[in-house]
C-alpha cells in the first residue's frame, strides 16, 4: 500500500523535493553556459542523425531521467519548479522521502517512455527537455491525496478542488495533443507521467490492473 509514515515535523523542502529544485537550478545554469549539453542529456528519439558538429545524435539509456534537468527557458524552469515546490512538499511529507523518489523518477521514465512512442508514430525527430513529466505525475498524487483541497487558479482567480484541477488538466492536454495544438509542447509525455503515476498509485493500493491475491 502507499507508505504513510508516522508524522513528524513539518518542513517547507523536505530533502527529495529541496534538492531537485537545486540540481534543476544548478543544470539550467549550467545548460546556459553548455547548450551542447542537450546533444547528450536530452531525449532523443530511437536512431541517430548527424548533430551540429557532424557526430551522431540519437537516444541513450540515461537520457530517460537527464532530459528532465533541462529547460527550454527560464519561464518553463520556474513554472515547473513552482509546481514541484507547491504539489510535491506535501506528498513527500506524508509518503517519506524514499517513496516520493521512486515516485517521481517513475513518473520521470513513464513520461520519456510515452514520448519516445508518440515521436516514433508521428515519423519525427526532435529532442524532450523539462521536468514536466515527473510534476504532472506529483499533481496527479496529490489530486488523489487530498482531491477535496482547494486551489486557487491563476487564470481565471477562482478556488477549485484539488480532484477537479487535475482533472482539467489531465482533459486539457489529451485535448492539446490530440489536437496538434501547441505542438512545440510535449503534452502525450505530461499524460505520460500522470499515468504512470497513476498506475503506481494502484499497484501500491494492490487494486487493479496490478491486483495481488489477499490485498
């Protein structure tokens, strides 16, 4: 079942959460002054292409958790670490560290996973950067944590259940994707990451589809 721990004392950044907020920081500062690390730690499609110095470009193994410390911008950073920071303090808190991280890093891959298979359909070739993936994941724990807490939406200023917000967004990116609409956002990799949440959250509760025989 999902790891409830005792509770302890509150932290504003519990350990898991601080320190992806420092090494996004850190990688994004990074990435300014090494734009060439995108060639290795972004993820790129199955198969190679010429890069820009003439090497080859293509995915590697561990590009399935490094493309989630890179950012397109400053804005994409701060929108994702923002999240991060709001959804994923709380989780951790109630869950404990060690769960929270296998958690994310599972949303992290689910994510990579899914894009990888939609770039293949679509007989395209580009890189995924942003740790959208593993915060999508987040927002959909705690949605299913505490679905009656409210939130407050930017755009339009207005409360809403925690259970309903994901469900907005979760309909709102099947619809961008499906659509083609903002196509420069990975949006089947965001549902990616919801579901493989998901699918860890019932695996843990012993429900289907991974029921265990006694849960």
């Amino acid at each position: 079942m999902i790891p409830r721990p005792r509770p302890g004392p509150y932290r504003a950044l519990p350990p898991a959460v601080l320190t992806l907020l420092i090494v996004n920081l850190l990688m994004f500062g990074l990435q300014a002054q090494a734009p060439a690390l995108v060639l290795d730690f972004a993820l790129w499609p199955l198969g190679s292409v010429p890069g820009p110095g003439g090497e080859p470009v293509g995915f590697a193994l561990w590009q399935l958790v490094s493309y989630s410390f890179l950012h397109g911008s400053l804005t994409h950073l701060f929108f994702n670490l923002f999240a991060l920071w709001m959804f994923g303090v709380q989780i951790e808190v109630v869950w404990g560290t060690r769960a929270f991280v296998f958690y994310y890093i599972n949303c992290v891959i689910g994510a990579a996973l899914v894009q990888l298979v939609v770039i293949a359909s679509q007989g395209t070739f580009y890189p995924t950067i942003g740790a959208s993936g593993g915060v999508f994941g987040v927002l959909l724990a705690f949605g299913l944590m505490f679905p009656n807490r409210p939130i407050m939406l930017l755009f339009p200023p207005i409360p809403m259940k925690a259970k309903y917000f994901v469900l907005l967004y979760g309909v709102l990116e099947l619809t961008l994707g499906v659509s083609g609409a903002q196509s420069q956002v990975a949006h089947f990799a965001h549902l990616g990451g919801m579901l493989f949440g998901f699918l860890l959250i019932r695996y843990w509760l012993g429900r289907f589809p991974f029921s265990r025989a006694g849960s």
